[in-house]
C-alpha cells in the first residue's frame, strides 16, 4: 500500500519547491529593493513573512501559536527553537513578529534563488571555522545595535530522525548574555511529521507552536552559559514531550 504513496509524496516534494520559488520570483523587484540598505531590512522582513504563509498555506499546513509571553515590539530578543524540517524556516517566520535575522549554515547559500537573498540578509556561519563563529558575534552585535532580533536553531543542524532533541550548542546563550537580551524558546511540535528531510515523507495537517515564558539573562556572565543552555533546552525537551 506504501507504493502507491510514492508518486504522491514526489509530486508533493516538487511542489514544495515550486511554492519556495514562486513568491520570490513575483517579488523579486521588491526583495531587491528591500535589501539594498540594512535599515529597509523591517519592510525586506514583512516580505519574508508574506512568502513563508504562502509557503505553509499551499502545502497544507495550519499553524496554531499558544503564547506564555508576548514580545514587545521594539524590544530586541534571542528567538530558539528545535530543528527537525525545512519548514522550521517559515514556521518561524509566521510565529515571530519582531524582525529578526537568522543566524544559519552558510551551505543554505547554495540553494538557487532563495540562496541570493538567504546570503544577503542572514548571518551565516561556517561552523568548523571558529574565525566564522568570531564574525558571527560582531555581526550580531551590529543587528542588535540596530533593534533587530537574532533566531538560532541551538542544536546546530538536524539531529538524526530517532532523536528527540539534540544538544545544544553554546553560541547562542553566549550571545544573548553578552547583550543582556531575552532569550525565547519556541517548541515546534508537528514539523518532523510534517514535512521531515526524509524525502518519501510528508502530509498536511497541524502545526503547534509553543512560545515560552522569556529566560532573561540580566546579570548573568559567560560562566552562565552552559546552565543558561540546559535550562532553555529542559524547556523545549519538555513541551515536545508534552506535545505527543
């Protein structure tokens, strides 16, 4: 009965693809223009938001958000959550008001398209250079400095498909104690069942969204970090744990 699944789960892959490029393609003038200077990056980020519900509503997807805290707008914020499928990207998106800029793997840079924009507009890092992971900081530095937000996926990659939860790296909680921002956990709960990097997979349905009371950092130092880490991955652990 699986094999009749196949043809279906290929034509629903392609046309992934299709719903990632067709915005961008449409838009592509304006994703122009609102990248040219950084201080256009709130409208660029408006965009952003546009093509991810558009991404998520023609592959079927319903995304409900339940909230503990709600970020204040002009506040700048560590946004994190746990990493499981291609959709984390704009399932985040639509979560996640406060513009924020994505720290990621530069391999995303490669992707045709959506990589000339993911280039231009996210900080991205080659994480076995530790002069990357160095420059990473002074450009978050600057986003902070001008109100953005910064979005990590703390384990670092897509843990293998039988684990729950990775460990997480450290980067963040660093970078959010040497600003004395907020950290805030997002636990995305349907992802992996929804459209996981297993190719021959995937199906509409849910998506839930948990957005976490606020871990705050004031007052905390680097030697802070690794127990800052664990409490804010206990707290994703727990809501995916919860969740099913």
């Amino acid at each position: 009965m699986k094999v009749f699944k196949y043809p279906l789960w290929l034509l629903y892959r392609i046309w992934f693809y299709i719903l990632v490029a067709l915005p961008i393609l449409v838009l592509f003038p304006v994703l122009l223009i609102s990248i040219l200077k950084e201080a256009w990056y709130p409208f660029f980020f408006k965009l952003a938001r546009l093509w991810a519900k558009i991404i998520l509503l023609g592959m079927g997807f319903r995304w409900k958000v339940t909230r503990e805290q709600m970020p204040a707008p002009k506040e700048s914020y560590m946004f994190i959550a746990n990493h499981t499928s291609m959709t984390d990207i704009m399932l985040m998106l639509v979560s996640v008001k406060n513009p924020f800029v994505f720290v990621g793997k530069k391999e995303l840079a490669k992707i045709p398209l959506f990589g000339f924009f993911y280039k231009r507009t996210c900080i991205l890092v080659d994480r076995t250079s530790e002069k990357s992971r160095k420059a990473v900081f002074l450009r978050a530095q600057r986003r902070l400095k001008q109100g953005l937000s910064i979005c990590i996926f703390p384990e670092g990659g897509v843990p293998e498909e039988h684990v729950v939860l990775d460990a997480f790296k450290d980067g963040a909680f660093r970078l959010a104690i040497n600003h004395q921002i907020p950290i805030v956990p997002l636990t995305f709960a349907d992802n992996k069942r929804r459209f996981s990097y297993t190719f021959f997979s995937g199906s509409p349905g849910k998506m839930r969204v948990k957005v976490h009371a606020f871990l705050q950092t004031k007052g905390l130092e680097v030697k802070d970090t690794k127990a800052l880490n664990q409490k804010a991955r206990q707290v994703i652990l727990t809501q995916l744990k919860a969740f099913h």
